[in-house]
C-alpha cells in the first residue's frame, strides 16, 4: 500500500535509508560482541608516552591523555552503552506495557488513579528523577539502567493505553466476552498481541534514547565508574583536552554515540511506516 | 424466558439511545427487532447479551436477575447467550485463523478437549471447507468470515441467540444459508432468537413475530405486528 502512493524517488531514499541504517546496527552489533572476545588488547593499557597523539595507522581514532587507545575505548564503550540501552529499553517497554495495558483494560478508576501517577511522574525531567535513583546506589551498570528503566515507561504507558482504549471497544472483543473469556484472557489473548508491533516500536526507539541517558548520566560524573569506558565517560575525560586543541577524544566517541542512534531510529522509521503508513508523526525520538 | 423490562441504555446517561424499552422472548421463540439505522436496537441487543449495562431497567435471563454485565457477569449466564455481529471484520480477531476463531469460546472456558469435534462439526453445517478454516480473516470475503462467526456464537450451545443485523452486509445467498443455519440449530436446541435488523421482509419471514421501534418515544412495542412463521 505504502509503495504504490510513494514516488520512485522517495522509494529509493527510503531503500538507501533502510539498507543503510541496517548495515550500521549489524555493524555496530559485530563489532561490539567480536572485538572483545577477537581481538587480545587491554583497553586500559596506559602508555603515557604515547598520550593524546592524533589519529596514525597505529591509533586510528587516537590516544587519549593515558595514552590508550581510542578506537577500543570507544568499542568498549559502546559495548557497554549499548547493553544498558538494551536491556533499560526492553524493561522500560515492559513495564510501560504491562501498565498501559491494564489501565485501559481495566478502565475506570483503575485508569484514572494509574494515568494520573503516570502524569505525575512526567512532570518531573527525566534527568532529575534518574540523578535521584542514580544517587541511591554504588556507581555501576545496575543503577544506570534500573534508573533510565523507572524513568523511560511512561510514554510507552501512553501510547500503549490508547491502543487498548481504541481495541476494547471492538466488536471482536464483545464477541471473546460473550464467548466466556475472562478479563485477563482477553488482555493475554486479544489486546495485547494487537498492541506488539507498537510496543516493540517503543522499545527499538527507546534503545538509542537510554543510550543517551547512560551517556548524560556517566557525562555529569553519576553513571559507570570513570575508568569503565562509557561513550559518556570517555567523552567527559576528554572535555578537558577539547580546549587544548585536541578534537580526537571527543569526536570519535561523539560520532560513536550520534550514528548508531540514528541508524537504529532509522529502522524504527521504516518499521513504523510499514505497520502505520498513515501515522508517521508520533513515536518520535 | 429472556426477558428485558424498561431499559434505558446508551453512552451518555444524559442522553440515552435507548428509553424504556421493554421486550421479553420465550423460549425457543424467535423476535425480530425492525427499526431505522441509529434508532438504538443494536444497543438494546449488547443490553440483552449483557455485553452493555443498562442505566435503568432490569434483565431477566433464564428467570435469574442479571446483576453484572460484560465480564461483571458470571461465565455460565454470559455465555447462554450467543452473539453474530453485523461487521464480521470487526468481530473477528485478525490474528486468529478461522478454526482458532470459532475455538475460542470453548478455549476461553476450559473445553480444550471438545475443540477438534466442535469444529470439524460446526464448519460443514455452516459451509467452511476445511482449506477456509486455516484462513485468517483478511484472506476470506465478509460471508466466509460472518460464517465463522455465526459457528463461533453457536459452539458453546447457547440457549439465547442474538443476531445483530447479522445478514446486513451479505448478499441474499449467504443470508438464506446463514439463517438456514440459525433455523436448523434452533431446530435442534430450541434456542430463542432476538435478531435485529431493518430488513421488515426478511424479519417477517425468518422471525415467529416483529416489533417495530416506535422512533420517537424510543419505546419496543410488543406485539405491533404479527406475521406467520416464513
């Protein structure tokens, strides 16, 4: 449907973005589980001899002023940025979910308690609420992604509570209440594999956005520990060296941070196009 | 007996579609409800399929008082009643095959074991060949999927149908064979039939009596009009 109202033209962005975007994540993916195991080398090896030298053959992205390695601080990091992206994107899709779904399916007071504490917590920034859970625990991967988890549900909540709200007045689910099936069947069996493709949408989007969460949180000094390389550690450290001229530090892992993001949100783009060719506007990063 | 005394419903209680509309079915009698598009007769048959709660007036099921409507109301009297919507698209799950389709009910109560008999019997007598029935919805035309629906309100045997301008959107061939279907089973059952529409000819010859719905006064006249069985 979508294809036959696009000009060849769009067709062809659209391909380039697609194909494009998708051999970035299996780019970033390879990278990330290979090098490690693959490639023998400390990411910690300090060398301060060989500190904040420009990019060469033997330092492709640089040293910093440890003199390590760039290019395998910056895998690293992204390795680790990308697991807490991951694994605070699904929870933060699951709980979303789980209480979108219920509010809706419950409706009444059920949904108007629910959504009103969903309210609440959007008024505080994100930031601040994840700084204070954040603040709560040790430094470490756990507290980074339980707070970029608490604070990411909500707008998953939302979207997947109008899905539900549209769905629960529809003749089929009539027909399943008729049919005998229970509140929670009806959830289970009905409403929510109609919602998946939404959720699953949130959740790839939300990938990239607690990505850049850990990399806020690590950036003011309140996420991973600073010698554990994060985009957003590596980027702190370098700050200082900006000023002194040395642009490496900070822009390998800036481009490491800016073009995954964009080739997952890519995806996420074409997914949504594919599911919703009419609703294009919502589900913005 | 079926029986609904002055039910006020409708989505604004302020404004609602249907006023005091009074209709009681015996059993094994089939009623046919004739009004205009909007007059509130399909609101009055999610009222008697305890699928819409009423703001005033009471339903009788069976002789038991309904006190609970949707999933309010306790399993066994939800499902003596049976439902076919008017829009099959919509009152199918899209996800589901029409075999699932028509097995849900049985799933939904903890009948798993009958599913394979239920099924292999229901589609012949409402004219599923075993290739349709591996189908989902948005591969079958609008009959093929009214079919699977009209199997489904039958499989757990309900003592009341309710038929929702079921045949509205069909052509006359599939009507004749879906409401053969229906007459069969309440045949076999003696189920009562509520079907609702705003076909009179086809009402007067499916149906032992109409009623009409007196638009303005929104009230369900018993007995406007008598018409020998067709």
């Amino acid at each position: 449907m979508a294809e036959s109202v696009l000009g060849p033209a769009r067709r062809t962005t659209r391909r380039i973005r697609v194909v494009s975007s998708a051999g970035i994540v299996a780019a970033v993916l390879l990278a990330v589980l290979l090098v490690p195991p693959l490639v023998q080398l400390d990411q910690q090896a300090v060398d301060l001899a060989a500190k904040l030298q420009p990019p060469s053959w033997q330092h492709p992205f640089g040293t910093d002023d440890v003199g390590r390695d760039l290019l395998l601080r910056c895998v690293y990091g992204l390795r680790v940025s990308l697991l807490v992206g991951v694994v605070a994107g699904l929870t933060a899709t699951v709980i979303g979910t789980a209480v979108g779904a219920l509010a809706a399916a419950f409706g009444g007071w059920t949904d108007r308690i629910v959504m009103r504490l969903v309210d609440t917590f959007s008024s505080v920034p994100h930031l601040l609420l994840g700084i204070f859970i954040v603040a709560m625990f040790r430094p470490g991967v756990g507290p980074v992604i339980v707070s970029v988890a608490l604070t990411h549900w909500l707008s998953t909540a939302r979207i997947v509570r109008s899905e539900v709200l549209s769905l629960r007045s529809r003749p089929f689910i009539d027909a399943a209440i008729s049919g005998g099936a229970s509140r929670g069947r009806v959830i289970v069996r009905h409403l929510l594999p109609a919602v998946l493709p939404q959720a699953g949408l949130a959740a790839v989007l939300m990938v990239p956005h607690a990505m850049w969460h850990e990399s806020a949180l690590s950036f003011l000094g309140l996420g991973l520990p600073t010698h554990q390389a994060s985009l957003g550690n590596l980027v702190q450290t370098a700050r200082g060296s900006l000023l002194a001229g040395d642009w490496w530090p900070t822009l390998f892992p800036g481009l490491f941070l800016i073009i995954p993001t964009l080739a997952l949100a890519g995806l996420a783009g074409a997914w949504r196009e594919r599911i919703n060719p009419r609703r294009r506007s919502e589900l913005m990063l | 007996m079926l029986e609904l005394t002055r039910i006020t419903a409708g989505y604004d209680p302020r404004d609602p579609v249907v006023r005091d509309a009074s209709l009681t079915i015996a059993p094994g009698e089939s009623v046919g409800l004739l009004g205009p598009s909007g007059c509130g007769k399909s609101t009055l048959a999610k009222v008697a399929a305890l699928l819409h709660r009423p703001d005033a007036g009471t339903v009788v099921l069976d002789g038991r008082p309904v006190r609970g409507w949707r999933h309010g109301a306790p399993r066994a009297q939800r499902t003596a009643v049976g439902v076919v919507f008017q829009q099959p698209r919509l009152s199918a799950d899209p996800r589901l095959s029409l075999r699932e389709l028509i097995a849900q009910p049985l799933r939904a109560t903890g009948r798993r074991a009958e599913v394979t008999d239920r099924v292999a019997e229901l589609a012949p007598a409402v004219g599923l060949t075993a290739e349709l029935l591996n189908r989902r919805p948005h591969e079958v035309s609008d009959g093929q999927l009214q079919r699977a629906c009209l199997a489904r309100a039958l499989v757990l045997r309900p003592r009341w149908l309710i038929c929702d301008e079921m045949t509205a959107m069909l052509d006359a061939s599939t009507t004749a064979a879906l409401v053969a279907v229906v007459e069969a089973y309440r045949r076999e059952s003696g189920a009562g039939l509520l079907a609702v529409g705003h076909d009179r000819v086809l009402l007067e010859r499916w149906c032992d009596r109409t009623v009409g719905w007196q638009g303005i006064s929104g009230r369900v006249a018993t007995q406007e009009s008598m018409s020998p069985t067709g």
